[in-house]
C-alpha cells in the first residue's frame, strides 16, 4: 500500500490513528520556516563554513566627553582646521580608537591638517584599505585611513564613504605611502582617488575585470569530491543565521 | 634582397665543390652594419626586466630597470604575482579559522600574522586583558624566536645575494634550530596557527623549552662567527657602506618602519613605543644605527638578534605554570589539543570524554568548532612590531561568526615603495643590496 503524502504537510501516515481528530500528532499543521528535520537549507553541508548572513548594525555617533586623547585630538582639528563642521560626519569612539568620519571630497585637506598642525602632528599614514557595506546605504564603499602620531603616540583613524563608481581626493601628495595602498583599494573596491600619480591595479592582473574584495563578487571554487560525497565551495555551504 | 653571387646555390651561402662534399660558406658580416648603427653615447637606455622569477629579488618581485650603462635611471617595482585572496578567504571562514590563513601571508614571520590577527579578534571581543599570563609570555617567547629566525633569513638571503654562499648556508643552518622548536610545541615548521583568539593552541612541552635554553647558549657564539665573517671584510663593506641610502624624511613619507628606519637612527619600535603582550615589561634596548644604508641595517639587525635572545630569557625565566586560553568557555577552543604522529589534533582524551561520558560537552565542542563564537560589531586596528616594520590588522566584524573584513598592513608590502628612492640613480649591482636590505617577503607583500 502506497503512502500518499499528507495535503497538509507534516508526517504522511499510514492511516489516521484510531479516534484521532485533526489535533492528532500525525497532523501538525505545516511549518512554512523550517524544511528537512533540523531547519537546514541548502546543501545540508554541516562543516561550519558559510555564515553569510550579513547584519547591518547602525552606525551612531559617540558623545562627548571622549576620554582619552580624543577630545584633544578632535578641539586641536577643530581648532587647526576651519572647515571642521562641514567636514566632520560623525565622530565614533569605539573599543579605545578614535574614528572621524569624513566628506570624501574634504579627506585631503582634513590629512594635510593632521600632519603639519603642530598640536596633531600625525607624521605616519600606517596603512589606507577599504570595507564594502553592501546594502547599508548607497555610500556603501569605506576608505579607512589609519594615521600614527609618532611626536605624540597616538593613533586616529579617518573614514570615509562613496558609493560604487565614486571618487575622493587621493592623499599621496601628503603621504606619499598611500601610493600603493590606494592603488591596492582601487584595484580591489574600484575606489577612485583622484589625483593620484599612477592609479592601476597592484595585486590583480592588470587585464582583471571587476574588483575582488567587493561583497558582491563571489569567492568562486569548485565543489570537491571528498570519500565519496560532494562538498560545496565556501561560499555556498551551510548557513548559520 | 638580390641573390647576386656566383655560385650561390640556395641564395643565402657561397658553396663550392670540394672531395668531401659540398662546402657552404656563411659570414656574419652584416651584423658589422647592425652594430655600427647604435651609437654608444646617445642609445645607451636599455630596459631590463629583473624578474618575477630572479634567485635575487626575493620571491616572485619584479623590477622593471631603465638603465643607462650600469646606472639605474628608472626603478619601478611591480608586485602581485603571489596574491593569494587570502582577506578575501578569510570572509568565509569563522574568527579562529582565520589564524591558519593569516599565517601564510608573511610566511618567514607567521607567528607575527597570527598575534597581530588574535589581538584584533580579541580587542573586539573585549577580552584583551583576559588573556592569561602565560600565553602573553609563550606569545612573547615565540614571536621573539620567530624574529631570530626572520632576521637569520634576511643574513643568509642577502648574504649569499651579495656573495657570502657560507652565510647562507649558516643563516639556514641556525633557522633550522628554532623551527625544530616550534615543530616541537605547534607541530608544524610554518604556518603554525599556533597562537588563537583567546591565547595559544597548545602548552610548550618541557622538551621544547630545554631546546630554546641550549639555544639561548648556542646562538650568541654563532652571531659572533658571523660578524668575524662579515663585518671586517672588505667585499662586504664595499656592498653595503653607502649603499641604498634613505634617511629619516623619506622613511617616513614612505611609511617606512622597522629596521629600515631605525637604520637611520628613529628609535621607533612599536614594543617600546606602543606596547602590547606586556613588552614594557621587559627589558631590552632598540638598536639603530645613524648611516640609513644597507651596513647599518645589517648592524640594526645583528643587535636585535641579540636584544630578542635576551627577552627569550626573561620570557623563559617568568614562565609560571597556568592557563594558556581566556576563562570564557563561550570563547576557548574545548578541544584539548596535543601533538600526535599525524601532528596536532585534538586529544584523544577529550574524544573519550565527548564521545562516551558528556552529551553537554559533545554538543558545546560540535557549536564551537563548526559555528564558532560570534564577535561584537565594530572596527580595530592593531599593530605590532614584525620583523620588517609595523605589521597591522584591520579587522571589522558584523557580529557574525566570521570576519566582515580584515586587512593587513603587511610592512613588505609598504617598504618595497622605498626601491625607486634607493635605486635610482646608482648601479644596477646596488639594487640588488638595496632591495635585499628592506627583506621583503612576497607572500606578505602580495597576500
């Protein structure tokens, strides 16, 4: 006898048990969520990897008192800069480091402050990389900037955004050390600085199309065949929410 | 082309008839009016290109050269040949799992990649100042073997790229030593993944530690051979002295750190500067030198072998028995992991224990290897000093289980932008010591 599968989701049973009504365990009512017995979707790979459920948590700026160094930092460049409040997005203090968020188009002018004013003094421009918010906002693309005050023993980052196919002013000419380092962000977000001396791709080919550490731009691999059963590629296997 | 010649056959060669055969004349003579056409004095630029694949350029680095005779008018280096993607991987792997691809970037300073990236993940989490004792020691023990070991690389390569062979294989010789060590605590040569978010993989076995103090004797007589080898010889001199020289200025406006700048006499070392592990803890000098050429970097370098061996020894002497991984067990790796035949794996005890007596902890052990913890959202940057410079992290969490993204401020990466500064301008034969003295690795250059 064949066993019909139940218009009503659930088990499908032989038959209804004796004197069950439509409360009966056999028939509970169909779970739109879950699918398979431990809510998995997808390949069913349990191996850990995956996890690219992104969350998106908002970005609020921090009151002041800082504490620190960084009300210093903040009234010297508000004192030494005077487009400080067009300029200023936002001010975060976040686990002992100061960011200032900046317009894009005033990063320039706000990095040659922070080296020459005397009572800032950020000599070094340790390192310059991107991070991709994809869906937060439409300027979805970050540049961070990590500056090293080495009169002063300090460091501050500056970040700001562009959406995709933006630009912002390159900051070479006050760091030569973000040659590469921007180059290195245009070739893998596709930020353009303008003004930079040399703008091409460092790392990828220069043939290379799109750029790699974009959230949209897949990782690629190949499945595997492991004793028999076939593992996904990273970034397509088992999802934890 | 006419074919005018009497007796030419095929039209490229006189032959004649001789008892043996036929004889085929062939002269190069019009290679005279080729060579008579360049003009030496006005055509002499030509563009060489030294790599990728050159034994001299340390790794897959490439120079494209414009010489003039033997001096280099143009230097440009091109870099990317050994890009891995690997901040790209790490995106789909969870927090601890990140620690087996950071340590292939920097392949001859792993330990550096690791404790730079375990730091970022424990600011994070907020549990900086959790980490136990004896794992900011074995840290501090480690990356310190592993800077001798670094700076023993950089001797041995450059020696043998300025033709000191013997140095070479001294330098190796050495290395081999402290690899024998942390093959006997991590179970692995390289790429380690020794140190994890949260402390360290494992204890350092007795026999590991008798290892680093007979180390601690025999190193010290080898760095003495090597400077009676090196430093009075005049071919080494003549290599180096006022060679590939950048001062403070352009140091810093090319991000330059490391030895390369303390060569030119900023004592800027991040563990003094800007401590992290308990380094202000210890005692030790930054060595400089004030020639910013490629002699005071080798001199920089010897001085802190010697500055290393000596927090080897307080590292060793403050060794106190204890944790080696943060409290929190929502955070600690459950898997008591040892060394086996195959390398280190989890231990067959705490199989026994999962597997037969506790369901709890089977459970616990399965959520936190194949999930791993999650981390609060937010961005640090940490830095640390690696052999060749700041070594950054830029780790940026969702608060998910995996990175959102983590970038590396990879000094080799930063300091190859020195070799037009170093280069142009002198020979061809001084980009050679030039390049070597800013020891680059590719793999953390390229990442």
């Amino acid at each position: 006898m064949s066993i019909e599968p139940n218009p009503n989701g659930g088990v499908p049973v032989d038959a209804d048990p004796v004197g069950a009504d439509i409360d009966a365990p056999a028939q509970v009512p169909p779970n739109q969520q879950q699918k398979g017995m431990f809510g998995i979707s997808g390949t069913g790979d349990v191996s850990g990897f995956g996890g690219l459920v992104r969350r998106r948590p908002e970005l609020v700026g921090s009151p002041r008192p800082y504490g620190s160094y960084f009300d210093e930092v903040t009234d010297a460049l508000e004192e030494a800069y005077p487009g400080f409040a067009d300029a200023i997005e936002k001010v975060v203090v976040d686990r002992d480091e100061l960011t200032l968020h900046i317009a894009p188009e005033k990063i320039a002018e706000v990095a040659q402050v922070m080296r020459d004013d005397e009572s800032l003094r950020f000599e070094l421009c340790s390192s310059v990389s991107g991070v991709d918010y994809l869906n937060s906002d439409v300027r979805r693309l970050h540049v961070t900037y990590q500056l090293t005050s080495m009169t002063y023993r300090r460091r501050v980052r500056l970040e700001a955004a562009i959406p995709a196919g933006g630009s912002l002013p390159s900051v070479t000419s006050v760091y030569p050390t973000a040659d590469w380092q921007e180059r290195e962000t245009y070739d893998m977000f596709g930020v353009v600085f303008t003004g930079h001396p040399n703008l091409t791709r460092v790392l990828m080919p220069d043939d290379w199309e799109g750029h790699p550490q974009r959230k949209d731009y897949p990782l690629g691999g190949v499945p595997v065949e492991y004793k028999g059963a076939e593992i996904p590629p990273p970034d397509q296997r088992r999802v934890y929410q | 082309m006419s074919s005018s010649s009497v007796g030419t056959g095929s039209g490229y060669a006189t032959e004649r008839e001789t008892t043996e055969g036929r004889v085929f004349t062939v002269t190069g003579g019009d290679w005279d009016t080729v060579t008579g056409s360049i003009d030496p004095l006005s055509n002499e630029k030509i563009v060489v290109n030294m790599g990728p694949q050159h034994p001299s350029t340390h790794g897959v680095l490439r120079l494209v050269l414009e010489l003039e005779g033997e001096t280099v008018t143009e230097a440009r280096p091109v870099v990317g040949y050994l890009h891995t993607g690997i901040e790209k991987n790490l995106e789909y792997r969870n927090w601890t799992q990140g620690t087996t691809f950071v340590t292939r970037a920097d392949y001859l300073a792993p330990l550096f990649n690791e404790a730079a990236y375990c730091m970022a993940v424990e600011k994070l989490l907020g549990i900086t100042d959790q980490i136990t004792e004896r794992a900011n020691t074995i840290r501090v023990l480690f990356m310190e073997l592993n800077r001798v070991s670094s700076h023993l690389v950089w001797l041995a390569t450059t020696g043998m790229e300025l033709g000191a062979i013997s140095m070479m294989l001294y330098g190796f010789r050495e290395r081999e030593y402290i690899l024998d060590i942390f093959e006997e605590t991590s179970g692995l040569r390289m790429n380690h993944a020794y140190f994890r978010p949260g402390g360290v993989a494992q204890d350092i076995p007795e026999s590991a530690i008798r290892k680093i103090r007979d180390f601690l004797v025999y190193m010290p007589k080898k760095l003495k051979e090597y400077e009676a080898m090196l430093s009075g010889q005049i071919i080494w001199q003549e290599r180096t002295q006022g060679v590939a020289v950048l001062d403070v200025t352009g140091c810093l406006a090319l991000g330059i750190t490391g030895p390369v700048l303390r060569s030119a006499g900023l004592a800027w070392d991040l563990r003094k500067t800007m401590p992290y592990c308990g380094y202000e803890t210890y005692e030790f000098d930054v060595p400089t030198a004030t020639t910013a050429d490629v002699w005071g970097r080798y001199q920089v370098r010897i001085a802190e072998i010697r500055e290393s061996l000596k927090i080897v020894e307080q590292a060793l002497d403050r060794l106190k028995p204890g944790p080696i991984f943060v409290a929190d067990k929502k955070i600690a790796w459950p898997a008591q992991l040892a060394v086996g035949l195959d390398g280190m794996g989890t231990s067959l005890e705490h199989v026994a224990k999962i597997m037969g007596q506790s369901m709890e902890s089977l459970i616990h052990h399965f959520k936190l290897v194949t999930e791993g913890f999650r981390v609060p959202p937010g961005q640090v940057y940490v830095s640390i000093e690696s052999p060749r410079g700041e070594l950054g992290v830029h780790a940026v969490s969702d608060g998910g289980t995996h990175p959102y993204r983590v970038h590396m401020r990879d000094p080799s990466f930063v300091n190859l932008q020195a070799i037009p500064a170093m280069a142009e301008g002198a020979l061809l034969a001084d980009v050679i010591a030039g390049g070597a003295s800013l020891d680059p690795v590719m793999g953390g250059c390229d990442r």
